[in-house]
C-alpha cells in the first residue's frame, strides 16, 4: 500500500488500508450457519485482491449472531485466509464490558483486529466514548478501528475525541460514516498521519481518499470486489482520473444496494449471483419482496458451470444488478417459481468491452 503512513510499524499498520469487505454472513435454508458458504466467499474475495476482511458486522447481521456463531464465522475465515488477508472482527455493543469479552473472543478465534462500533442508543457524551474506547483499548492487545455511523447509532464521534482516541497506541483507525464530508475533512486533519481514516460508504470513497483517507470497509466489495480494488488502488497511487472511471461505472450498485435495509438488497443480488442461498436474519418478520430461492451449480441441462456463469455475471454486472433490484424493491414482480435467473451476454463474449447482458430464466 501506499499513502502518508507508509514505512510506520507497530499495531498501525498498512494491513488497514485499501479494501476491507464488510463481509455478509451466509445461511442455509433451515436457517443455520453456511460454515461452506462463509469459506466460498472468503475465498472469493482474498482471490479477488481484497486487503483484509471484516466478518460479523451489521452487513453479517451480527445482531442476530449468538455468540458462539461469531466466532466460528472468524474462525473460517481465518482459516480460509491462511495469512494471505488479516481479518477485522466486529466487536461492539454498548456494554463495554461486553465488547471485552467479545474482543478476546475474537483474539483467541485468530483476529488481526476489532472493528468497534460506538454505543448505540444511549447517547453517551464524547467523554464516555473516549473511557469506553480506552477500556477496550486497554483490555486487549489488538488494533482497534472506531467505527461511526451517526445515523444508525444516535451518537457521533467528533474529530477532537478521535484526535485523544488516536494517542492510544492500539487504536490505529476510524471507519467514518458520518456521511459529513466536512467532518471527514476535519477528522483528517486532527488526527495524526498514521491513524488510518476509512470509508463507511461506498459511494464517498474516493472524495474522501482525495482528501487522505486510506480506503474503505464496503459492502458492494461483496459482489464486485475487483472492482473496488481496482478504484482504490487506483486512489492510492494517484491516478484518480482512472479511480473516477471506476467510480463513475459502479456508483449506480453502490447506491442502490441501500435502497433496502442493509444486507437485503446485496444478499438478494449474490444469490442471484449463485454464491449463497438468499435466507436472512435481519429483521425476521420482514418478508423479501420476492419469493426466496437459489441458483444451482448448474442450469440449462448442465451446460451452464459456476465459472462461466460468474465470468459473465462479472463482466458487467454493475448496470444489471441496479436494474434487477430497482425492479425487486420498488415492487415490480420478479417472481419466477422454480427458475433461476442467468445472463446471456449480447455482445462479443462476456469479457468484452461495452458487453451487456439480457434477462433470461432457465426451467
């Protein structure tokens, strides 16, 4: 990686930058832990070039993990990484004393770091999260990355706080969702060169990158993690006129994937995709637009594998995936009983350039 804090040693390190996927947490149809699935999509992004990955936050609908689920989810995926990509584990609550206990979990499943949401729901002042930040800090010998979404939490961390967490020397970033620019422009300059700024949203990583930010921790990174590496590298190394062109293409995805509830509308475009089974957990009595079902291995009489069906979903999947789940969630029936969504691609083959796809449903 490059950036202002290349060279520094210690708990901050260059493992926290670039691309961290905000990894979803995949189920079985009877509702338990995909152990397999959670394998597969690890193994999909550390092929992918992502550079660390983030299990068991609110896009793994870790409100709805036990415990004992969290672990085993960090567990497979470090194995699954095997040292190529460290692993962020969410760890927050606002019971602080909770949060400890969950952070040694997660040290002893083989985590590299916490990601720590702020207490949510009780309002603390910015001298409470300075103390339960710090107590965390001070229990576990683990890199911590603040975690602020204002919106989802009901409490902001304000750049001054950040400058003080930033003096503990294991509290090494913040993942900045506040969705302020000027605030993020204030974070960065109050808090040292080494302590690493992070995007919450997808869509403002890179305005906030040209304003020394060091990557982001994303949810399309799910579905097209190439794409993501490819802009934030691009970033990184100061060709933000190709870092645009990324941008440019992918910013209809990164927007709609919120046009539910978080994880909703990515877990319904990866199980078209084939790579899960589409059950969730997040907010049980809500019912999916669209009846549940899943892609098989194989369709069309067999002739159809994984691989090309994901060469192709890969090729363009942007402007097809935006166009599915405009349809899903704003109410169009895309009901289809029994049949599971493919692509044919239009143009010169599925790594073409400018190709586009047409919908089509296998039996």
């Amino acid at each position: 990686m490059t950036g202002s804090g290349a060279g520094r040693k210690g708990p901050r390190s260059e493992k926290w930058t670039g691309v961290g996927t905000a990894v979803v947490t995949p189920f079985t149809r009877s509702g338990e832990l995909d152990e397999a699935a959670v394998r597969r999509l690890g193994r999909r992004q550390i092929d992918a070039g992502v550079h660390f990955l983030v299990p068991c936050g609110t896009t793994g609908e870790s409100p709805t993990l036990t415990e004992a689920e969290r672990v085993r989810v960090v567990e497979l995926l470090v194995d699954e990484a095997n040292g190529q990509v460290p692993v962020l584990a969410g760890a927050g609550s606002y019971n602080t004393a909770e949060v400890i206990r969950l952070a040694e979990d997660m040290r002893k499943a083989g985590a590299s770091g916490l990601l720590s949401v702020t207490p949510y729901y009780n309002k603390p002042t910015q001298e409470g999260l300075f103390q339960h930040y710090r107590a965390i800090a001070e229990s576990t010998p683990l890199p911590i990355v603040v975690y602020n979404v204002p919106a989802r939490t009901g409490c902001n961390v304000e750049p001054s706080t950040l400058a003080r967490l930033a003096e503990i020397p294991n509290i090494v970033g913040v993942k900045e969702a506040s969705g302020n620019i000027s605030q993020m422009c204030d974070v960065c300059r109050a808090v040292p060169a080494d302590f690493i700024v992070l995007s919450g949203d997808d869509a403002v990583t890179l305005p906030l990158m040209a304003i020394g930010g060091r990557g982001i921790i994303s949810v399309a990174a799910n579905e097209i993690p190439a794409d993501m590496v490819q802009m934030v590298e691009a970033a990184e190394q100061g060709d933000f006129a190709a870092a645009r062109r990324v941008h440019s293409r992918i910013l209809p995805l990164m927007q709609i994937n919120f046009i539910e509830a978080n994880p909703v509308p990515v877990k319904a475009a990866m199980a078209a995709m084939g790579l899960l089974d589409e059950v969730y957990r997040l907010f049980d009595q809500m019912k999916a637009p669209a009846e549940l079902w899943v892609m098989p291995d194989q369709h069309h009489n067999g002739s159809v594998t994984q691989k090309a069906r994901s060469a192709v979903w890969e090729a363009d999947i942007h402007a097809f995936v935006c166009d599915w789940l405009r349809d899903r969630f704003n109410g169009i029936p895309v009901k289809h009983p029994g049949k599971a969504l493919w692509l044919e691609p239009s143009g010169a083959g599925p790594n073409a350039q400018g190709v586009s796809h047409k919908r089509r449903w296998f039996d």
